[in-house]
C-alpha cells in the first residue's frame, strides 16, 4: 500500500528549509546545488556546496558537496555523505545567490559536522 502524502511540494520545501537553517547555518553561504522533491516519500532529497573550515585532508578547508535526505514525515535530517569539490568547481556556484547566507562568515566556530 502505497503512502498517502499530507504535505504538498511547497509545504516539504518550507519544512526542508526550516530544519536545515539550524544546521547549515554554521556553514554560511551555502548553496543549493539540486534538489529532488519525492511526493509519495514526504522526502526531499538534496545536494549543497559550501567552504567546510575541516573537510580535507590534515583537517584543512575545503570545497565540499554534501548530499541530504530530508524527511518531511518525521520531520528528519539525514546526511547522506559529501565529495570533495576542487575550488574552480565550487566557482560556479559561489557566483550565483547562495541558498543560506550569513552577514559574517564564521565556517572557523562551526562544530565541523
């Protein structure tokens, strides 16, 4: 039997949206690389670029495309992995608005997670 969806494309959106800030916030400007709406699920699944202060190797910043599940039902996050980007790939995207934005970067008092 197939699940009955109670949230709209929009509503899992705005959910998705809310429950990231929190998380993503520490990692600001972030920007939304795709994103995948998944109606019967309540999931959205979706891919970010962001300058994580120790993504790489000997603890160092890099590029990084981290990939999420949110789930709308029980109202979840789930991190689904990242790749590191080499800097003239992140160029891209750090040229167009980003999708979580900061007045002041602080990526060096993120908790790294």
């Amino acid at each position: 039997m197939a699940n009955i969806s109670t949230n709209t494309h929009t509503e899992l959106i705005a959910k998705r949206d809310k429950k990231v800030q929190p998380h993503l916030g520490q990692y600001a400007p972030v920007w939304l690389a795709d994103e995948k709406v998944i109606l019967e699920d309540e999931a959205v699944q979706f891919n970010v670029v962001f300058l994580h202060p120790h993504g790489g190797a000997d603890n160092k910043q890099v590029w990084v495309n981290r990939r999420y599940r949110y789930d709308g039902f029980n109202n979840t996050l789930y991190h689904k992995g990242q790749t590191v980007l080499a800097e003239e790939d992140a160029v891209e995207y750090a040229e167009k608005d980003p999708f979580i934005d900061a007045t002041v970067t602080d990526t060096s008092n993120s908790y790294g997670g």
